[in-house]
C-alpha cells in the first residue's frame, strides 16, 4: 500500500511543472472593444508586432470574434507575411462565409502574395455566396490575368461592365486587357540529343511567329532537324480556338518532304475546365510517313495553389499490337505562367514526342522501351517582353535493331521568345 501511494506522488511530482505552466498562462480578461480600438491605434502608428501581441491576447478569450481576427490578418498581409494572413482569413471564412470584405481581404493577399492560382480560387468559391459582384468579378479577372489567360479574364471584366457600364475602372481594365490580347511574338527554340552509342548528335531548331486573339491564339513554325548527316525542313501551324467558356482546342497540321519528319501530321484535342480547379482533355495525332500511324492522347491536370500537376497518356495501335506510355508533369509557378520550373517523368516510347528516324519501321520503333526524367526553368524579363526557357533531360531507351539492350540519350534546350504589339 505504502509503495502504491509513494508512487502517487511521484507522478504528481512529474506532472506538476506541466500543471503550474497551464495554470500559469493568461486569458484577456478586458473589454475586447477598448483593447481593439488601442491595438488599431498601434497599427497605425507603426507599432505593428505590438498592435499583433495585443490582438492574439483578445482573441484569447474571444476567438470568434471576426473583426478583430480580420483585422490580425489584415496586419500580417501588409507586413508581407501572407501564410500567416491565410490563414487567418480561412479561419473566420469557414466560421462566416458571408464576410464580403474578408473574402475581398484574402483573395488580395493571395495576388499581392503572387499565388494567382489560389486567388482564382478564393474568388470562385467567394462567387458563390455573392453571384455577380462586381468588386470580386474584378478580382478574379486580376488573377486570371496573373495566371497569364487574359482572354478570360476579359470575359470576366465584361460582366462587371455589362452590370455597371459606366464602371470606370473595370472600363480602363478592359482597354488594357484588349490590348494585352493582340499582341505578337517571335521565338528560337533549339534543342540536341547526344546519345551514349551508335548515333551522332542529333539537332533541332524552330522559328515561331505566334499571335494572340480574342478568338484563340495561332502560331507558323518553321522546324529544321539535322540527324544521320542529312537535314529536313517541316512546316506547320497551331491554333488554340476558343469555343466557350471553359472549352477551347487544339488544332495542328504540319506537312514536311524529308524522311526526318512525317510528310504529313495533323492531330486535334478538346480542353475542358472542371471543377476544384482541374481540367481534362482528349484528342489524337496522326504522323505520315510511309503509312500512317494514329495516336490517341488526352490529358487530366489540376491546379492547386501556385502548382499545376498533369498526366498525359498516348495509345498507339499497331498491327503488332497497341503501344501505351505516359507523362507525369509538374509545375511550380512563380509570378505568373511564363515563370515557372517543371520536372517531368516518362514511360514508354511514342513517336508524338520521342523523335526517331522511321524508315517503315514504325510497328518496331512504337513497341521500344524507354524511361525519361526533364527538369526545365523558365523565366522572364522584367517588362515581361522577353521569355527564356533551359531544359535538360535524361532517356533511357531501347535500340531498335537490337531489342533489350539499351542506350542513354541525353538532351538540352534553350529557347527566347519576344512579345510585341
């Protein structure tokens, strides 16, 4: 018995420094109104982390109290510390959904934070409580413009306008976005593939002039490829057409009179924006060479936050039977879609993406194995005229003439592009 009670307070002995710290912390026990009014004096008076201690103390005793709390978050995200401010915004959002301001309050945090895709977010669920807003409508035209898709944030700005036509902001921000959607662009794109073995160092150049519309964008490319000392020239255009909102296509054609690239290609694919910031696609290429092989691709990609996941399938039938592989790609974006880096990994072989010379070999080379790994960084000037990108890439892959032994491909790339009116 004795042994048991000298335990008792052994454990108690233990725990007590555990217990007297509880007992020792404080809760607010003032009025929360004249202490908010004091921290907001501080605030403005350039005594922030203080006005912040202040805040936290009251929110202690009150935690849902929301003014205050919008306030603490309104702090943080003028003082840069936009995580924090999140989550400070979510907590009174998921008690109080129908806090305008603080919706309005947040999805500013996310664009002055450079997470556009989170801000596109935030306005569309904030759309569902307040349908046709216009000071959200312009928000979320903002972020679409920041995630570099300013023909849809042109079609938001619209229905700001079609509320409130003399809106003269929205009117500036549509003059803007007008013109920011009939520009030009000219890049050079040039790549090499060294292999391990057997071939020499093949090489790839493309000349593109692209222009963008209110209709979509469309771009001619001039493609030149030297490999097996002989050089080829290719042709082609792409069109991106919008069709309504949240569907547009993919439109190619290409055509070539060299054994280097398809006489012939074409291809077409549907995009779809789905909910909870995912989109989906389906299509097919077609390349000619001495017949014609079909492939059949889609896409599933999904937006959260500042990165953008996708993975990309390609079937191609053959009479020796249906060659698959794939691509997983990731993006993590900065400040807006043209900077941003990318890691990608890839399984099998197909020849929408894998350039080889065919020959009439077509049904040997689409059943080869291969394996990829692509790291690439992109980036702007400051004006955002000029684009540069670098890529780097790994390929383990199976020679063709000698099935299951393999050899290494080892890729870079460097393109430019300029944006003019």
């Amino acid at each position: 018995m004795n042994l048991k009670i000298g335990y008792k307070w052994i454990l108690i002995l233990a725990f007590l420094p555990i217990f007297q710290s509880f007992a020792q912390q404080k809760v607010f026990e003032g009025n929360p109104d004249t202490a908010f009014e004091k921290a907001r004096e501080l605030a403005f008076n350039n005594q922030r982390k203080q006005a912040q201690d202040t805040l936290l103390f009251i929110l202690t005793k009150y935690p849902n109290y929301h003014d205050i709390r919008s306030f603490l978050a309104s702090t943080y995200s003028w003082d840069g510390d936009y995580k924090r401010a999140k989550t400070e915004f979510s907590y009174i959002l998921e008690k109080d959904p129908q806090r305008k301001t603080d919706w309005i309050a947040a999805i500013n945090n996310e664009l002055w934070a450079e997470t556009p895709f989170s801000a596109l977010e935030m306005a569309d669920n904030a759309l569902k409580y307040f349908p046709s807003d216009g000071e959200i409508l312009y928000l979320k035209a903002s972020a679409q413009e920041n995630s570099n898709n300013p023909q849809e944030a042109l079609l938001t700005i619209q229905l700001v306008l079609d509320q409130n036509p003399n809106d003269p902001k929205a009117t500036d921000y549509k003059k803007k976005l007008t013109t920011t959607l009939s520009y030009n662009s000219i890049g050079i794109k040039s790549s090499a593939d060294f292999y391990s073995e057997t071939f020499d160092p093949m090489q790839y150049y493309t000349l593109n002039y692209g222009r963008q519309t209110k209709y979509g964008s469309i771009s001619a490319k001039l493609n030149f490829r030297r490999s097996f000392n002989e050089n080829g020239v290719q042709v082609e255009v792409d069109m991106y057409p919008k069709i309504t909102k949240g569907l547009y296509a993919y439109l190619n054609v290409g055509f070539a009179n060299t054994f280097l690239f398809p006489d012939v290609r074409y291809g077409a694919e549907l995009y779809k924006s789905l909910p909870k910031s995912f989109e989906v696609s389906l299509g097919f290429r077609a390349l000619k060479y001495s017949t014609t092989t079909n492939i059949y691709t889609g896409s599933v990609g999904w937006y959260t936050g500042n990165s953008y996941w996708s993975f990309r399938p390609y079937v191609t039938p053959g009479d020796s039977g249906t060659s698959k592989s794939g691509t997983l790609n990731y993006r993590k974006y900065r400040s807006d879609a043209d900077n941003y880096y990318s890691v990608s990994l890839g399984m099998g072989f197909s020849p929408e993406i894998d350039r080889f010379q065919f020959e009439g070999n077509e049904d040997a080379i689409i059943d080869l194995q291969s394996q990829k790994f692509n790291v690439g960084y992109y980036f702007t000037s400051a004006n955002k005229q000029n684009a540069w990108g670098t890529q780097f890439g790994v390929t383990h892959q199976e020679i063709s003439f000698n099935p299951g032994n393999y050899f290494w491909i080892y890729s870079i790339g460097l393109n430019w592009t300029l944006k003019f009116r």
